[in-house]
C-alpha cells in the first residue's frame, strides 16, 4: 500500500481529476478572484519538481517535491509563513513533523502506508516528552485530560466553595464547570 500522500491528496481535493485535468508543461490555476492558486508542472502526464500551492493572499502554503510522478517531500506553511507540516515521503513510508507557531516541533508520525507506526512529541526544549504507538498515544491523551479535568474541576469547586464569589460568579463558575465536563467528555469520546 502506498504511503499517504497528503499532497497528493490535496491536488486532487482542489483539482477534482486531479493530475490527469493538467495539461503537460507549467500548469496555473486560479482562484475566482483571479489570484493564484497553484502552479505546477506536468511531464509525461506525471507532476515533476515543485508545485506550489497559494493562499488567496499570495502566500505559499504548501510546497509539493516530486520525484518520478511521486510526492517525496511536502511542506504546509500558515498563513503567516510559518512552517506548520513537514513530511517526507520514500517507498511506502513517511515521516510527518508538526511544527508550533514558533516553528518549535511539537509531534512527529512515523507511518507505513497508511498505518502510523510511531509518535513522537517534544516540549518547548525540544525534549521527547511521548514515543510510543498511536494507541498509546490516545491512551496518554485520555489520561492527561482526565488529570487536568480534575484538577480544574477542583480547582473550580475550591473557589465556589471558599464564599468570597458573589452569586452571580458561582453561577457563571457552574456553567463553565458543566462546560468543561461537556468538552471533556466530546474530547473522550473522539479519542476513543
């Protein structure tokens, strides 16, 4: 089974026949407002080099590097320019890398075809703080957000609780209390 190609992917989610619409040599397509889109070029019916896709603002937000019709490498920026998705992709395996908005790596998947082998995450020093599968990467989500629930779930009852809120707090502190429960179990249930 092939890698996922979210590039790919991604052409053919913006160009319904995807490649096989493209004519051969450099390809441009256009949002309605007549701003760029994307460009790409077409060999032997098979995309060569670089495409790049724009935001309707002219910035680039995803680079696609090709190898023998084949996606092998592609970056997604944010809107701001900012690197927000690094993947490489060879022979049936790829590697994702997902950056924070100060370009600091926060999670990195490992997968063969479509199935993630591996997760990787990292604090803001760059330290590994998770590797392990993606099951146990659900299982150490469920539980980190059923210990910060809780604490703030306490957190919110102590001061409830401690008589300094008027009453129009403690109502307003109750809606959030149901609120956080609601999101958690929403959260929970999207995990499982």
């Amino acid at each position: 089974e092939d890698a996922p190609n979210e590039a790919v992917d991604y052409i053919k989610k913006i160009m319904p026949g995807g490649f096989q619409d493209l004519n051969e040599g450099v390809n441009k397509k256009y949002y309605k407002s007549g701003a760029l889109l994307m460009d790409i070029t077409i060999k032997d019916k098979k995309p060569v080099d670089v495409a790049k896709v724009y935001y309707e603002s002219g910035q680039l937000q995803m680079e696609m590097f090709f190898e023998n019709g084949q996606s092998v490498h592609s970056k997604t920026y944010n809107m701001n320019g900012k690197l927000k998705i690094d993947a490489l992709m060879k022979d049936g395996e790829s590697i994702q890398s997902f950056y924070d908005e100060n370009q600091k790596l926060q999670l990195e998947q490992f997968a063969k075809g479509s199935k993630v082998e591996k997760i990787k995450t990292y604090d803001a020093s760059g330290n590994v703080t998770f590797e392990g599968t993606q099951e146990e990467y659900k299982t150490e989500l469920q539980n980190k957000l059923q210990h910060d629930s809780e604490k703030a779930e306490k957190n919110l009852m102590q001061i409830m609780q401690d008589g300094t809120l008027s009453s129009e707090d403690k109502k307003e502190l109750e809606r959030t209390l149901e609120l956080l429960k609601t999101q958690k179990a929403k959260v929970m249930e999207s995990l499982k």
